[in-house]
C-alpha cells in the first residue's frame, strides 16, 4: 500500500482597504513579477480566484472585499522552509496591498 506523505500547509490572510478590483490588479502584478523569478504558473479561474503551482506547491488565491487569502500547499520535500514561505508571502502581500500606487 501506497501511503500519502504529509503536506504542509500555509494560510496567509493580508487585509486591505482597497476597491476589490484595485487589490485583484495589484495582486496579479506581484503574481507576474514574482513568474519571471520563479518557475510558477498563475492561472485566474475566476474574477477573484486564482490557482498558482510549481513543483511541490499547490495553492489557490482569493481576493476578497478586504482581505487576500492565499491557501499553499507545500510538498515534503519543501515543508522544512514552510516559515520561510509564509513569510515570503505575507511581506509581498502586505506590500503590494499597502503601498501607494499600483506595482
């Protein structure tokens, strides 16, 4: 029998206090500057959803009326840098959310 090992998971919420569309704009540049640094694939499925992966990380994004949710996947492999990751992503977050004009 084949046993599924463990994933880690991570849970980012960054709340804003913007127009949902501006923070849905804003989000989506990070997502396409962080592409060109990492190997990662952001597919929208929705006007406020999108799915990002990359070899062992599955997650899902939410751009909600004043918050962002980001649910990450990592896989064994990458569960040891599971603080580092979230860290990562909650700074991004934040500054994409919070700085003054569009990035």
């Amino acid at each position: 029998m084949i046993q599924k090992r463990t994933v880690a998971k991570v849970t980012v919420i960054e709340a804003h206090a913007l127009e949902q569309t501006e923070a849905r704009a804003r989000v989506k540049a990070l997502g396409e500057k962080l592409q060109e640094k990492y190997p990662v694939e952001a597919t929208w499925i929705s006007d406020w959803e999108a799915r990002i992966e990359r070899t062992g990380v599955k997650a899902k994004l939410w751009v909600e009326k004043n918050a962002v949710r980001i649910d990450v996947e990592l896989s064994f492999l990458l569960a040891p840098l599971r603080a580092k990751i979230e860290a990562r992503l909650s700074k991004e977050l934040k500054n994409c959310l919070t700085s003054t004009k569009s990035t």
